[in-house]
C-alpha cells in the first residue's frame, strides 16, 4: 500500500494540469461568478497585485503573503443576501472580491514538484486545500522509489544501478538563466479532488483499504454545520461553515435524531442563479430553500429578476440592460420543488435530494460518489434508514483514512533506509 505514496511526487499530478492564472482582489463580485463556474471545489484562490519593487523576481515567500483565501459560491450567496446588496444588485455586483472573500492565508501553499505524494497529503490533513506547484520545471516524471529526489530535496549523489555516482542539483532541472522570468513563474494549482481522482485509479495499490467500510476506517465526521428546516435560511450565514463548506438542512425527529432533506453548500450553488438564490436565502426558510417555491406561489412579494437578453450569461441576473423579466422560480436556483413533482414534505427528491451514503458504504463508493458528483462531501446516514444523519465524509477524511497506515509504514523507511546524500536506485 505504502507503494503509492513512496513511488509518485506531486509533479506526477500535474500532467495536463492548465497554467493558473491569478484572480485579483480588484476583480468584481460579477467576473468572480463566471470564474468560480469554471473552477474546481467550487471557489478560487484571490490574491493581490504582485509588486514589481523586486526587479519582477518573487519567491514563495513573497506570493505566499499575497495569497489571501479561497473565494466560494457560498460566500457570494451569503454577500448578496445582505439588505444593502439585495436592494442594489447592480451595485453588489461591481463590489471587489477583497470585500468578500473569507481571508484564510494557510489554504495554500507552495511545493517543490518534487514533494513526494505522501508529504502533499500530510499537508491537506492539516487544511490545506490548493497546492501551488512550479511548471516551468522540466519535469519527466521521475516516480522510482525515491528516485533523484527526497522530501522535496534534490539529491547531490545518487548511485546509480551499475555503481556510477552522478553529481545532480536543481539547475539540471530548470531552464537555463537566459529563459525568461515569466516562463520560471509559471504554476499550476492541484486541489484535493485533484489527489483524490488520481488515489482512485491506484486502488488496487491500495488494497483492502478501499473495500473497508467508512464506519470500521472511523473517518465518519459527526461534527458538522445544520440547520432546522423551519428556521430562516439566511441564518447559515451567522456561522458559515468550514470545511466541508457545506450546512445539513433537517427535520428533528421524536428520538432527538435529525433526518437529512437538503443542503446549503457551495457545492449545491456551485452553478446557480447568484442574485436568485441570494434572494430565496434572505427571504426563505431552510426548508423552504431547498424544497423549492412554486412558479405561481407568492411569498413575501416574490420579486421579478431580469435576464440579460444578449445569452452572455443567462444564469447572472444582471439587471443592468436587460430586457427580459421572469418571475422568481426554485429552478433558477437549481432545484426543482417537491410539491411540483407531487412528492410529500419529507420526501425529497430531483436535485434537491442531499447526496447521501450508507455507515456500511465501503470507501471506493464515497470517493466515487464525490468524483462523479464534483463535491467536497457526501452525508452518512444509518444503514436502517435513507435519510435519518449520522455525519459527513470529506475530502480531508478520505485523506485521513488512505495515509494512516502507509505514514506509519514510510516513517519506518526513512529511519531505516534514507540517506541524505546517497541512495540506491
């Protein structure tokens, strides 16, 4: 099992991976929209303007201290639920992200390519939720066991299988000093689904592990983010949620257990109506959010929302030139009502339905549920029954699980085998 993560470093994961491109704090609530939509978990990473004071050189430190948090559709939603910005949409629009975005400097870090996968994992364990890796490296893809390179360090001496010794530094490995500044500063971003897509192709490597059920790994999170389905949505702003970035929305039941119909996350709004759902949420309870509202309910002076006529981008209310005026609808948020579809108050289902799993689900399943869903999470509930909660599965419990024997195994490797300046190959 411990191969997997002995034999690949991060470079490995970064094959077709496009450049990243920096998202500025200037940049306005409306150009986040559509970047957020094209992204991957749901949120991108903001920064501020790069100061050219250093001669256009910048090291990890430097662009480590300009990174300022990951920007999600839930923080937007919640920004544009405000009283100030419903009653000026055109205004909230034009905000800067800098006003918006959740400012968390430790979700990003910086790595050499050749970081080995295990210590990239050890990282998002602790919540790091990007890894930004240098692609201007000529990087071959190098993945024997510790290869030419250890930790993250290249190694002077390596003896080689016909016990010739070769001299190695980093130099032999970037481009050389006549290459232009921006072609050394060209990164990739490697998210955890990122980590997790390619774990799944290396199941076998991880055998039995993928067979065990979530409940016997003990990676079931039972302490998550919920709200009543009576209480006012907008109350999920109070204390948004962290991570998975996402709020369980229940019905309590006679025993003091929850049953599970819905969820408010940056995942559910990933590609929704912004300015539609900013409105159900200040104005909707939790219940009535995730149900859906009739076409031809009135609740509280549902208002009318414009749709910008020119097609650019249909699924932004933008209210300036629009010509084309619809009446609020569950649909332009993205889900579809239960009424509609004849279902009963607690019997949820089309995309509204919360993605759930069994305690007994093995995890292969849930990895699979997540990738094939594009979510940070998938709920637990009990074996007996479809919708009464247990608890949560994310991205860093899956982390969890996958590492904590092949760490135990690796830190017996390094003791025994590394040497810092010579290793066999």
């Amino acid at each position: 099992m411990a191969s997997v993560f002995l034999y690949h470093v991060v470079g490995d994961l970064t094959v077709g991976k496009p450049e990243l491109v920096e998202f500025c704090e200037t940049e306005t609530v409306e150009s986040a929209i559509r970047a957020i939509r094209e992204s991957t978990e749901c949120g991108i990473p903001i920064w501020k303007k790069r100061s050219h004071a250093g001669g256009g050189f910048e090291n990890s430190e430097m662009r480590q201290q300009r990174f300022l948090g990951i920007l999600t559709s839930l923080d937007i939603v919640s920004f544009l639920a405000r009283s100030d910005c419903l009653e000026d949409q055109e205004k909230a629009m034009r905000t800067p992200v800098s006003n918006v975005v959740v400012l968390n400097n430790s979700v990003l870090k910086q790595v050499d390519p050749g970081t080995r996968l295990i210590d990239a994992l050890e990282m998002m364990k602790q919540g790091v939720k990007r890894l930004l890796v240098q692609k201007s490296v000529v990087w071959t893809g190098m993945s024997k066991r510790f290869s030419i390179l250890y930790h993250g360090k290249w190694l002077k001496n390596v003896n080689t299988s016909n016990g010739s010794s070769t001299s190695l530094n980093a130099n032999n490995n970037y481009p050389s000093s006549s290459s232009t500044t921006s072609l050394r500063e060209k990164f990739c971003c490697l998210s955890r689904e990122d980590v997790i897509r390619f774990l799944i192709g290396c199941l076998g490597a991880l055998a039995p592990l993928p067979l065990s059920s979530i409940s016997s790994l003990g990676i079931i999170k039972q302490e998550y983010s919920a709200i009543e389905a009576s209480l006012p949505a907008i109350d999920v702003t109070q204390k948004p949620p962290e991570d998975p970035c996402a709020v369980a929305v229940v019905d309590p039941l006679p025993d003091g257990q929850y049953k599970i119909i819905g969820e408010i996350s940056a995942s559910r709004l990933w590609k929704c109506d912004y300015p539609a759902a900013a409105w159900a949420l200040a104005n909707l309870s939790a219940g009535q959010f995730v149900m859906g509202v009739e076409d031809n309910v009135t609740l509280r002076s549902l208002p009318d929302f414009s749709v910008n006529s020119t097609g650019i981008d249909e699924n932004i209310a933008n209210v300036v030139g629009s010509t084309r005026p619809k009446k609020f609808s569950s649909r332009s948020i993205g889900f579809i009502s239960s009424q509609a579809s004849g279902v009963g108050r607690n019997m949820y289902r089309g995309r509204s339905a919360p993605l759930t799993c069994k305690i007994t689900s093995s995890l292969a399943a849930v990895m699979a549920q997540m990738l094939s869903h594009r979510v940070t999470h998938v709920w637990v509930t009990e074996d007996e029954s479809d919708d009464v909660l247990v608890g949560v599965v994310g991205y860093a419990d899956i982390l969890v699980a996958v590492t904590k024997q092949p760490a135990a195994m690796i830190s017996a490797t390094r003791s025994s085998e590394i040497y810092p300046n010579e290793i066999q190959i």
